[in-house]
C-alpha cells in the first residue's frame, strides 16, 4: 500500500487531520469500499492492540492483589494484634518489620565482610570474590548466578602461592563484575534469531559447550560486511574473556566500541574496561570507567561507580 | 523513573501513566495496588443491585477504562482523578446493568450521576474474539512490540525494551509486526461480518 496512504490513515484514526483533510478523507472513504475496509482493518489493529494492553494491566492486577493479600497474611502471623495496631494500615507495620530485618542484615553483612587477602596473612582468603561493599547497580541485584569466582584449590592452604595481590585481586574483580553483567546476553544478539547454518550458529554452539577455542577460531574468520559480522565480534570479545585471554578481549571489545556508536558500543565500553583490569591495566581501564560513569546511559553508570570505588578500595 | 517516594500529585500520575513503562507501572500501583478502591467498588455495585463478583469485574474493567482513557487523552483534568475513576465505575455499571436488565428502567438519580458521562465503550466480544485469535498466531516478540506501540513508546525505547540493536531495527521490527498483524486479521473467519457492522457506522 501506498506509504502515504498509510500515514493518511494513522493520522485520520489519530484525529490529527485538518476540519478539510478530515472531510476529504471521509469523502473518499465513503466513496471507495476498499479504502474503507482498510481503515476498518487499521481500527481493529489498533483494538488488537488495546487488548493486548488490557491483557497485561489485568494480569498486573491480579499480581498486586495477591501481593497485597500475602502482606496481609505476613502481618496477621507475624504481628499480634491488639486494638491499637488494628487502627493502623497494615502496610506500616510491614514495612516496621522489613526495616528491622534489613538493619540487621546490614550489620550483619558488615561485621562478616571478608578483608582483603594479604601475603602476610596466616589464613588464606576466602577463595570467592567480594561484591563492592556499597550496594552494587539494581540490574546486579536482579542476576541469579552468584558472583563466585572459582578461587584458589585447597591444597595452597599450606602453600600459598605469592602473587602482587592487588592485580590478583583486581582481576578477581574484573571477573566477578564480568560474570554478574554478562549472563545470558552474550548469546543473545540483537534480539533475532541465528540461522542455524552459519559459522555463527556454529561457534555459539562451541561457546555454549566451552570449546571456546574453536569458537574463537570459527568468529575470527567471519569477514567484516557479513550481516553478522558484528554479532561474531562481539561473541569473540566474550569467548576471549572466557578464554582468561584478556588482552585479545580488549582487543575485540575496543574495535566493537571504536566502531559502533549505540548500545553495542557502549556495551563493549564496559567489557573493554573489565577486559583491561583483569587483564593488569587498570590505569586505563580506570579512566574509560570515569567516562562511563560520566556520559554512559544511567544503568551502566551506577555500574561503573559501583566498580571504581570497589578498585579504589583495593 | 519516578523516585519510591515520590508524592504523587494528579499531575504527576497522568504523566506517569503516559510516559515510560516502569513509570506508567508504578502510578497504576499506586493508585489501584491496594484494596482500598476495589473495596469501594464492590460497595458501590452491591449497593446498586449487583454482587461481590460484579463489583470485582467492574473494578477491573474500570481501571482499564481509566488507564486507556488517560493514555488517550479522554481525562479532560475537570476532576480528580480519583474521581474520574469512579466516574468511569458508575457509567461502567449502569451500562453493564442497561445490558444485563433492558427491561429495568434505571433512573439516573439512583445513580448519583453528578458527573459528565465518561467513555466507557469497551471493545465488543465478536471483536475480542476475531483479534484474539490473531492474536495467537502473531508471535511472542510480535505480542510485546504490538503492546509497546500501544503504548506509544519511540522506536528506540522499544529497541531497549526488547534488546533490539538500534531504533532502525525496532523500526523494522514494528512494521513488520504491524503488517503481520494486519493480514492475519484480514484472514480472519467472521471477519466479513464485523467489517460490514464497522463500514454501516
């Protein structure tokens, strides 16, 4: 159909046209049986589109009802009741009790809080990797997969291994933050799916199995002006970071960055600057996580302060 | 995205309602996420002649109304908005009761009706049923970027959204989706039947 045309419809059913352009419309409409079922089947998209919205608000309410009814229940078992407190909503009571947990927690979490590993310790450090000690970025709070790094075997108890523990440190860091914004996104894409016949298909199948070798190999060979082209880079920049080879993840995460203007490339940013303290740079990587918390989106900017104070502790 | 404790205003809620999702979400929360307007429909619609289950019905369809008419721009800000909302729960249920009880001559003083009528035209059955069945031909991605461009998002809030590369490529997607829509309903069985109602209009 006539783009135009299309438009001329969107902007009748919006109410956006001129008293004139209106009644021309409608002349026409009234005097073509075709263009008339077409704006009917536009009205009934629309509807298809409302119910869609109507779906999802009911189903949300049904959520918050049920919500409601569970603080309810919480309240009446947790709290005894007596004529005073029944006067008040019952919200404020549970809201009473969540800030006592909370505080408890808090304080809790802080007494336990791992120190940093020192050579000079008799015990070694625990081998997992700590969060930042202030509250890490929303989106790290909604991820599943713990922020545990496979540490040191047990055996080193008695033997550890000297190391400058600020890199090993930073490194662990780098990983941790990795593993917490990474998840299922590296195999995601834009949102499309792979054809299952393409040397891309084939090395996230080798991602997915850990043969991130062969991954790597596959993805170096897609050529640049391949429609997946940079899908390839920037699986390869993961499978390297999976791979413990970091300076070849910087690599192919700055020349994603270097070259896309949008949510790939500041994706990329961020994975450059992981890549680059776990790889032993953090001078750099320093100052490219001063600009992401600077001129990135916001969410990716609480990540990088979140990061920066975790090194500036170390 | 509105702050927790943000002190919601009339103002504040309508622009809430039509902007961002979280935002959009957040203010229905907190005007109907408690009980307290539920409960005050169920008492408004047993006290005029219906149930307990009418009166939970008539509080879902009525948010419904009040959160389409907002997006629309149907609230014309001449009353609260809590006010509106129950506007929209008195016409709702005298039309309900119109449809249910034909031969009941209702008077609108029973009713209350101090209010301008509001709309509450709901989308018809034989409608619901032609589009649903659409509907689940269309796909899951489809679903969501039909239900974003509902809302009226920008192409570039629906690619973050939905994890789409660009707002060109959201751009594409929503075309498509909308194209595949279109000609799905146009397949329709019964479809005839309510074009010729839609063109007698």
């Amino acid at each position: 159909m006539n783009p135009n045309l299309l438009d001329k419809i969107e902007a009748y059913l919006d109410n956006a046209l001129s008293t004139e352009e209106k009644a021309a419309f409608e002349q026409a409409v009234a005097e073509d049986q075709a263009l008339a079922e077409e704006v009917a089947i536009f009205q009934l998209e629309r509807e298809g589109r409302e119910l869609l919205i109507e779906a999802e608000l009911r189903e949300k309410l049904l959520q918050w009802n049920a919500a409601e009814e569970d603080d309810r229940d919480l309240t009446n078992r947790e709290i005894p009741e007596n004529s005073a407190q029944k006067k008040k909503p019952a919200n404020w009571r549970l809201i009473l009790l969540l800030s006592v947990f909370s505080s408890l927690a808090v304080l809790l979490a802080w007494w336990y809080w791992p120190l940093e590993p020192s050579v000079n310790q008799q015990s070694l450090p625990e081998p997992s990797v700590t969060t930042p000690r202030n509250s890490p970025p929303p989106i790290l709070q909604q991820e599943e997969k713990a922020p545990v790094v496979q540490g040191e075997p047990s055996i080193k108890k008695t033997t550890p291994k000297v190391t400058t523990p600020e890199t090993n440190s930073e490194q662990q860091l780098a990983i941790a933050y990795y593993e917490r914004s990474e998840g299922a996104d590296v195999l995601r894409g834009d949102g499309t799916a792979t054809p299952a016949s393409t040397p891309l298909q084939a090395a996230k199948d080798d991602y997915r199995s850990k043969n991130f070798a062969r991954a790597a190999a596959t993805l170096k060979k897609i050529p640049e002006g391949d429609p997946y082209y940079w899908q390839a880079q920037d699986l390869l920049g993961h499978t390297l970071f999976s791979e413990k080879n970091y300076a070849e993840a910087a690599k192919a995460f700055r020349h994603i960055s270097d070259r896309n203007n949008n949510e790939r490339g500041e994706k990329a940013r961020w994975y450059l600057a992981l890549s680059l303290i776990a790889g032993g740079q953090s001078d750099e990587a320093t100052a490219l996580l001063k600009n992401i918390s600077n001129d990135a989106e916001p969410e990716m900017q609480e990540w990088a302060k979140a990061l920066l104070e975790a090194l500036g502790r170390r | 995205m509105q702050a927790i404790n943000q002190v919601w205003t009339d103002e504040r809620l309508e622009a809430a309602i039509c902007g961002a999702q979280a935002d959009r979400e957040a203010a229905l929360r907190h005007l109907f996420g408690g009980r307290k307007q539920m409960d005050r429909v169920k008492k408004y619609v047993v006290n005029h002649g219906g149930t307990e289950a009418d009166g939970q019905d008539v509080f879902q369809d009525a948010v419904v109304l009040f959160e389409r008419n907002i997006r629309q721009g149907k609230y014309n800000r001449q009353s609260a908005l809590e006010t509106y909302f129950f506007a929209i729960v008195k016409w709702h249920w005298l039309t309900l009761r119109r449809r249910i009880k034909p031969e009941v001559e209702f008077n609108p003083s029973t009713y209350d009706e101090q209010e301008q009528p509001v709309d509450v035209k709901i989308i018809s059955d034989d409608h619901r049923e032609v589009l649903n069945s659409a509907l689940t031909l269309v796909g899951d991605k489809c679903k969501k970027i039909l239900l974003l461009t509902g809302l009226s998002l920008s192409n570039e809030e629906i690619a973050r959204e939905m994890g789409i590369s660009s707002p060109e490529m959201a751009k594409k997607d929503v075309f498509r989706c909308r194209e595949r829509f279109r000609e799905l309903i146009r397949q329709r069985p019964g479809l005839e039947a309510i074009l010729q109602s839609m063109l007698r209009k």
